[in-house]
C-alpha cells in the first residue's frame, strides 16, 4: 500500500492535522482547568500507582491491613503513573499531561494517516476537525483513567501494523506494532480486540507471498502481543482467584441481558448525533435498541462492501489504503461492539456502558465517516459547483456542530469539575470534620468509601449493603450485632474505634436497590447507633453498646 500525496497537499494535510490537535488540546485544557476528573475508578487507579511507587504493590490497602490486588482493572495505566510519581510529579498533575498528550498525539496521528490514506488532505483535516471537536472524547480524556493512553496505543498500533504492510521488509514497524498492541492490552481489558485485530490483519493483508508465511506472521503477532496481558491474568487468578474480579452469570438470563446491552449502547450512540439535552426530553422508549440495531447492520454492510472492494488475495485494489483502513476501522467497531456486549451479558459485577466505555467505537465511527466523505465517489460528485458545496457545507456543519457541543460541555466542566472534584466534595463539612474532630485512629465504614478514600488518603470500608442488594428481607440494622458476622464492615461499626459515615447520597442508594422511601430505609438501618455529627451533607455515627 503505497500513500502518495503531492507536497503541497502534504503540507496542508500537516497543518490541518497539527492544527486540529492543538485546538483539541485547548479544549480539553479548558475542559480540565479546575483538575482533572476523578471517580470511583480514579481513585482506584491513583491509589494503586501510589503504592506501587511505595514499593506496596499494584493495589489497595485494606482496613485491616491486608492487600488486594487491583481489582477490574489491568496494570499498566497505574505503573505509567507511578513512574511519573517517582520523578516528582503529583498524581492528578501526571494524569491531566497524559489526558493531554494523549489527545494531541491520537488527533495528529490519525488525521494524517485518514488524510494519506484517502489522498486529499481536506479529508484528513475533516477528521481531526471531528476528533478535536468530539463532544464524547473531550469529556471521556478529562479523567484520571486509562482510555486516553489505550487509546494511543491503538492507533499506534494500528498505524505501525499498516506502514508494514507498504513493503517487505518492514519488519521494525511490525515490532513496533506488536508493542503498542501488548500496551494497549495490558491498559484496558477491552483492548485485547487490538491483538486480535492485528493479526486478524496480518494474516488477510499481509505482504507475505505464501499463506504459511502470513499463517506463521499472524500467529507471532497475536502471541506476542496478548503475552503480556496474559501473564498478567494467570498472575491475578492465582492471587485472586478470578478474572479481573468478575464472575459469569446464570445463561438463564442471557436473553434480558442482551436487550439491556443493545438498549443501553443505542442510548450511547444516539449521543454521539444528538445532545443528551435533547434526548431528556423525548420518550424514546425502543427507539435505543432499534438505533443499535440499525447501527450495526450499517456496519456490517461498510465491511462487505470494502472487504469486496479490497478483493483479499490480490487485485489493484487491495494497494488502496483508504479501502484498507475503512474495513480496518468498520470491522474494529463491530468486534468491540460485540466483545463489550459479551462481557456486559455474562459477567457480575456489570459493567458501566456509558460514552467513556465507548471511545474506541467513537474515534473509529470518525474514521469511518470521513473516509466515506472522502471516497471516490464523493469525490466525483464534488467536482461540480453545487456538489463541492454541499459537501463542503455538510462538513462544516459537522465540525460546528459537534464544537459548540463541546465548547459548552468544557465550560460547564470548568465551572463545576468532575465528580469527587467538585465543589460539593472539596468543600463538604463531613470530610472536614472527619479530619478535625475524628481520630486518626479511628476505622470507617462508608456508602462513599472512594470518595473518602481519596481526601483522607487512607483505607475506607464499604458498605456492602449498596452493593449487593439484599432485596426481601430488607438486611438489619448497623447496630445488629448477629449480622456483623462474616462482615467485616459491619464488625467495624460495632469496634471501639469505629465509626459510621453516611452521606446524603445514601437514601437515594437504598430507594434505588431496595425500593420505598430511602430515608426511611435509612433510619432503620441506623437504629442502635449514636449520631455524633450532622453535617450538611452527610452524619457521622458510632455504636455505643450503654445509651
């Protein structure tokens, strides 16, 4: 696969690319100004790099003292953080320049190699417009987790893998390829598609004359890639006893499952079109699965139609690299689309499907649409007047578009933060007085352990009741002592030195998992126990076993 693109449109295809990952990197600068966002998955990976920096391990430390392995999650993105924790840097401050290098380097990166594989410039330019403007990827790349480092690995990967394939001999771009596929893997679960996908290429588009050589290629790609991430999951099985914390479900619930899955990722990708604004107000009841649904046949279309057209095993074609990329990517949305629904389906604790779980999907899906803009067929219908105008106008309208989204998304953030950075949380009277009225010494339970986790800097127990729901009958009162046992949590309550921590958030937690009135529920739960501090946004109580 040969790009060839004519000097002066190279160097219009550069700037556009550099051009569009400086405007992404303000945006999301301005969307990080107060700090970068932290949930309850940040804080899990901040504290895990924080000891592992301490020479404690990849991990969080228990109330008890005990150790536990990093739960849900790979170890690459914490051990990342902690190396810049070892030269100086502070943990939220290396988070935000990872957030933003990241961004910068995948916008840059796969707007010129669109643009190269398409062989105009202006489609290269549409796509990182799109990318740098993205009202899903400037929010998703404004927390401390590790999307925006999976994210470039794969595309490095991805674009490695491709460069190899120019030509024989490419063999140090199909290292390279083999090492961004392994990161990208050992970053998030999901990414394990990336190995599969580059030897899935490998062997169909390799350059390899034989088939038992693009058999052998395919073969050492995916082994060498997934090795990492595999050793990874034999060690957490055998420290752990699962996979990555999770547990299969009962197949009898397989088929309610997969209506969930495809309800909620049709939400998901009705956001990337239309604001969620917009959708609040409207009752769209099945529309969702019906939008998934459509969604996916479109795809699968994409990839017959540039499979056809790249005419696997030899034919003018198969040199086009926009022909190449455009399956690549097509075919990358549909197997991550089905790799996630077969996690979400048949694993407990569920998994969040959300914009944040979809970024891949999203960065691909621009790909998509700006080498179907850029095809030939386009092309031709743009060589008039009025057709150069109208997709000149369509593409405008796009780009605007999706920027105003995210220009008012980025204010918002900057105004309000994110999550456990927010106001609400940085000025709360509840951790203020944990701080100053509670001894350093005392053991806490809480319905917001990681919240908690991460301004006191010390390990929190979590209620297991806002969890695992116990439904009917409704589980007993904190002060109970017959039903601490085999609770850790709830021993701690009843402890000298415990202390019980509930914010407002609880009653709506309980409403939700158990039903009724939430405040009620909490009251029962709370009975026995001695509140010794009302603040206004959440109480502090302990057991004391003589009223």
């Amino acid at each position: 696969m040969r790009l060839r693109i004519e000097n002066s449109n190279s160097s219009l295809l550069w700037a556009g690319a550099l051009g569009s990952a400086f405007a992404g990197a303000l945006l999301l600068w301005v969307s990080m100004s107060q700090s970068v966002g932290i949930g309850g998955d940040a804080v899990i990976y901040l504290e895990s790099a924080r000891n592992f920096a301490a020479g404690r391990g990849i991990g969080l430390i228990q109330p008890d003292g005990t150790f536990r392995l990093i739960p849900y999650f790979p170890p690459f993105y914490p051990i990342v953080l902690a190396g810049f924790a070892k030269l100086g840097v502070g943990l939220l401050s290396a988070a935000k320049l990872i957030n933003l290098a990241c961004f910068m380097l995948m916008i840059a990166l796969v707007s010129w190699g669109v643009g190269r594989a398409a062989k105009r410039w202006y489609v290269g330019c549409l796509c990182g417009g799109l990318l740098a403007g993205s009202p899903i990827l400037v929010p998703g790349y404004s927390w401390a987790m590790s999307e925006p480092l999976a994210n470039l690995f794969a595309v490095g990967a991805l674009a490695f893998l491709l460069r190899s394939f120019e030509a024989e001999g490419r063999g140090a771009s199909f290292a390279l390829s083999i090492g961004c596929a392994a990161a990208a893997a050992a970053t998030r679960y999901s990414m394990i598609l990336v190995p599969i996908a580059g030897a899935g290429l490998t062997l169909i588009l390799g350059r390899s004359r034989t088939a038992a050589r693009r058999v052998f290629a395919a073969f050492l790609y995916g082994a060498a890639s997934l090795l990492p991430l595999g050793g990874w999951m034999a060690y957490d099985h055998a420290v752990t006893a699962t996979t990555a914390s999770r547990s299969l479900l009962d197949r009898s619930e397989l088929t309610h499952e997969i209506f969930r899955y495809l309800r909620e990722m049709g939400i998901v990708i009705q956001g990337w079109f239309v604001p969620e604004s917009w959708l609040a107000r409207l009752d769209w009841r099945e529309f969702p699965a019906l939008a998934a649904a459509l969604l996916l046949i479109g795809l699968l279309l994409i990839v017959l139609i540039a499979a056809a057209t790249v005419r696997i095993g030899g034919g003018r074609d198969r040199d086009e690299p926009s022909n190449t990329l455009l399956l690549a990517a097509a075919a990358f949305i549909l197997g991550y689309i089905a790799l996630i629904g077969a996690v979400s389906v048949r694993t407990y604790p569920p998994i969040t499907i959300g914009q944040r779980m979809f970024l891949p999907a999203h960065i691909a899906a621009i790909v998509v649409f700006s080498l179907l803009v850029g095809s030939d067929w386009t092309a031709r219908e743009a060589r008039t007047k009025a057709g150069f105008a109208v997709t000149a106008l369509c593409a405008l309208l796009a780009v605007g578009f999706f920027t105003l989204r995210t220009v008012r998304i980025a204010r918002q953030n900057a105004v309000s933060g994110f999550a456990f950075d927010a106001p609400g949380w940085r000025e709360s009277e509840t951790i203020a007085a944990l701080k100053t009225r509670m001894g350093g010494d005392s053991v806490i339970v809480s319905n917001e352990e990681t919240a908690l986790r991460l301004y006191l800097e010390r390990p929190i127990w979590q209620l297991r009741e806002i969890y695992a729901g116990a439904g009917d009958p409704f589980p007993p009162s904190f002060s109970d002592r017959t039903a601490a046992t085999g609770d850790p949590a709830r021993a701690a309550i009843l402890a000298p030195d415990g202390i019980l921590v509930l914010f407002d958030s609880f009653e709506d937690q309980l409403a939700e998992l158990y039903g009724g009135n939430g405040a009620e529920l909490a009251k029962r739960l709370t009975e026995g126990l001695t509140l010794v501090y009302d603040g206004g946004d959440g109480k502090i109580y302990r057991f004391d076993p003589v009223p």
